[in-house]
C-alpha cells in the first residue's frame, strides 16, 4: 500500500499538475504525538445566523459597551442582546458604500466615537444619526485610528492630524508628515506603543515622544514597503495581535512588532494578487475561533486564509462563488462577528456550524499526486482514513443524520476529475464505516491525484489514506 498524501497548506500551482494539494473551506491542524496520523484537515469554521438589517453591503463594525454599530451602504444600525436574542435598531444616514473606520477615545465618562467615510468624518453616537465632525480644521482623511489618547487622521498628501488629548478637537497645526517615500499616504494604525503610517511605496513607524507642538509623536524608525491599498490590511482589531497586510509587491506580510515584517505567502498567492488590476478591490479580514487567528486575504477571485500559529494557508469560497463573502470583523458578544459583503446580514464565525447562513460549506481536499513518473499504476483500491459515525441523532435528513462525502479522481495531473463516487461517512456512533472505493482503474504517467468533498453539516475530519499500487512500465 502507498500512502496517499493530503497537504497541510495548500499549493495550486500556477497549472494544474504544478500544485502539491489544495485546501478548500478546510484547514490542516497538527495532532499530537501518538495520533494515528500528524495532522487532521477538519472544515473551515462556518457563519451562524446573528442579525439581518434592512441595508446590504458591510462597511465596517465598531463595538463598545454591548452595542455593535454596523455600518453598511447609506445606513448606520446597532445591534444588541435584548432578553437573550439579537435585535437591530435603524440610527440613521451614514452616506456612502465603501469601506469606513472606526475609532473611540478614553473620554469619562461617554468615550467620544468617530466614523470616517469617503464623504468625510462623523462623530457616532448610539440613540442619534451620525452628524459631521465638528472641527473644520480636518481635512478629508482616508481613516481614522487611536493611540495614546489621540485620534489620528492619515491624509492622502502625507499629513497626519492630530486631536487634542481625548478629545475631537483638531489644530490646524497639530500634524505630522510621511516623507521618507514619495506617494503619501493610504492608511494609519494605532499598533501597541507604535504610530504605524503605510503609504504605496513605504512605512514609517512613530512614538509618542511628547512633543509640545505639532505632533506628540516622532518617526523613529522606516521600512521600504507599501501598502497595496487603504483596507488591505487588518489586525488591530482588539482581541488580534499581528499586522496582516498586502504590499506593493504582492507579496502578503505580517508584523508581531518591531520594525521589520516578515513575508508570509506564496508564489501561488503572490501570482493572484499580482494579476488584480485594481488593488482597491482586495482586504483583509481576520478572526479567532478555538484558538486559531486566521486572516484573510481576499480578491475579486480568490480568498486565502493564513493561520498564524501554523503558518499554513487554506483556501475560501461561499457557496457557488469563487471567494469568500465574509468582510470587516470585530470582536463581540464571545465572538467574532463578520460582516456579508453584498447581503443584509452580520454573523458569527463559528467553528461549531458547519454551513455559511442556510448555504453549504462544501469542504474540498485535494491530495498530492502520486507518480512513478514515466510509468503508470494500477489502483485497484484506495482507503481513506476519516473520523466516521458523526452523524446527528435527529436533524436535516439526510444530511445530518446519514452524511456521505464524494470521491473522485484524476489522472492527468489534477487538470480534470471524473465523476465522484459517493461513500457513507457514518451515521451516529458507526465508528468503524470504511471509506473505500475499488476497481480505481489505471493513472496516467502524470500520477494520481484524489479529491474528497463533502457538504454535508456534520464534523469532519480527514486524516489521511493509503491505496494499492502496482507500477506498471509503459
């Protein structure tokens, strides 16, 4: 018997028949030692139901003391826990459908809340519709973060702004200025004791050094790497430790500190970020479910999540897309909330619901090829090594109750795959239901690369496999 071997991160290639296997709404977690395999691929977590308002598109959260602010096209709602169930209060017009940032100061004893969309700043407040920023000495900015008390506002010339000591008030001379590259700026973070300023070709790193006039905080430290654009970047959502972002050279990049990050894709995803035209249309999302912090890296045709613990990639796609349409995330209510990128929605991302919504999460594992390259084997039989008998007692029949998973198979270097056969995964406590398929036929000189899919919502978990294979000289 040969083993047939399941990636820990997955490797497309840039064709088929370059990759080394594919993770789709999967993820490869290591087991301990003594485990019956090293690592099991079990399914991404899933986007249980929170609430739905009556505006699509989400913008961007903020969440402070029980009420999450959601922002999505021309409206501003908040959602709280109400008697034990989530409800959605409309607060007013909040103009635009891009993306927008929140921030909040240390103001006793209501902290003040600022928005800022491409049409400008607002000051938020919970029972009230967003007004414009009081102080007319703030020119447009792209964000706004907090640090040390301050609200800071990157502005597109290279300038960053200032506010008075937890307060909103802006001096027209309260800034600093990005001049180490040229470009200006796309977006500023609030980075533990670091003002962390990104422009197109450059960073700068900033403390508060107590400056009397201007700025409190001076550059102390530069690396010559740009921000693809103002929202591909994520991570210093409260609960999330490290800069994710994508650079200038479509390369992805995560920083735990310091000043130096560190390069953490592929080619295979520096290729799918080197061909979208239109850099505006990538972002980062991130999360934490079960003690893994995941972050995604998404295009118009591609989402990629990154584990930071691991270092491993998977791949995400919603049903009958080819992404993801999860967007914008923040800490709440015991979870992490996401927001839907086209639908009224905002949900949690849950490792323990196994759908997205009412859709499935279809879980894909492409295996590496196995090749006696130039010649062929035959493969009169494959056993897969999965966690069987998970089926429900009652639920969705049958589905949850007697859950299947569809095997299938190619022979010309994964390219194309034959029409899946499907295999019982077991229902409740049939611990011992094998998962085999017979008479596999012969591979090609290019080898054999096996897939297994499974929608059905129940636990899954693949260890592993193991075929006979018998090289056959061409």
């Amino acid at each position: 018997m040969a083993d047939i071997i399941f990636p820990t991160s997955t490797a497309p290639g840039a064709r088929p028949g370059e990759g080394s296997g594919r993770l789709i709404n999967c993820y490869a977690e290591p087991l301990e030692q003594g485990a019956r395999n090293s690592f099991a691929r079990r399914r991404a977590p899933g986007l249980s139901p929170v609430a739905t308002t009556t505006h699509n598109g989400c913008r961007g959260f903020h969440f402070y003391n029980g009420d999450l602010f959601v922002a999505q096209a021309d409206r501003l709602s908040r959602v709280n826990i109400v008697s034990g169930a989530f409800v959605v209060t409309d607060i007013g017009a909040l103009t635009g459908t891009k993306r927008v940032t929140f921030a909040r100061n240390n103001k006793a004893p209501i902290p003040d809340i600022v928005c800022v969309t491409e049409n400008g700043a607002f000051i938020v407040k919970r029972d009230v519709p967003p007004v414009a920023y009081p102080d007319g000495d703030l020119p447009q900015p792209i964000s706004v973060t907090f640090i040390d008390g301050y609200f800071v506002f990157p502005i597109r010339d290279g300038r960053y702004f200032v506010s008075a000591l937890n307060d909103t008030a802006v001096s027209a001379l309260d800034f600093g200025k990005a001049e180490s590259h040229p470009g200006g700026l796309l977006n500023a973070f609030g980075f533990g004791e670091q003002l962390v300023l990104f422009g197109p070709s450059g960073m700068e790193f900033w403390q508060n050094a107590g400056n009397a006039t201007g700025t409190p905080f001076s550059r102390a430290a530069v690396f010559s790497k740009g921000l693809a654009d103002t929202y591909a970047v994520a991570g210093i959502e409260e609960g999330f430790s490290s800069l994710i972002f994508v650079a200038d050279d479509n390369g992805v990049y995560r920083l735990d500190g310091g000043y130096q990050p560190s390069k953490i894709s592929g080619s295979d995803l520096d290729r799918l970020i080197e061909a979208v035209t239109d850099k505006s249309t990538i972002d980062v999302t991130v999360a934490v479910t079960s003690g893994h912090m995941w972050a995604t890296v998404t295009g118009p045709t591609f989402s990629w999540t990154y584990e930071l613990a691991t270092g491993f990639w998977h791949e995400r796609a919603s049903y009958l897309d080819n992404h993801w349409r999860g967007v914008c995330s923040i800490k709440a209510f015991s979870g992490w909330m996401i927001g839907d990128r086209t639908t009224a929605d905002v949900w949690k991302l849950d490792p323990n619901y196994p759908k997205e919504g009412s859709n499935p999460l279809v879980q894909s594992v492409i295996s590496l090829p196995t090749v006696n390259f130039p010649d062929r084997i035959a493969i009169p039989r494959a056993d897969f090594d999965m966690i069987v008998g998970q089926g429900l007692v009652t639920g969705d029949e049958p589905i949850e109750t007697d859950p299947v998973c569809l095997i299938s198979w190619s022979d010309d270097g994964g390219n194309s795959f034959g029409t899946p056969l499907m295999r019982p995964i077991g229902r409740l406590a049939t611990h011992r239901t094998p998962v085999v398929v017979n008479r596999t036929g012969m591979s090609t000189r290019y080898g054999r690369v096996w897939r297994i899919d499974i929608s059905d919502p129940v636990y899954v978990s693949i260890l592993g496999g193991s075929q006979q294979a018998t090289p056959v000289s061409n």
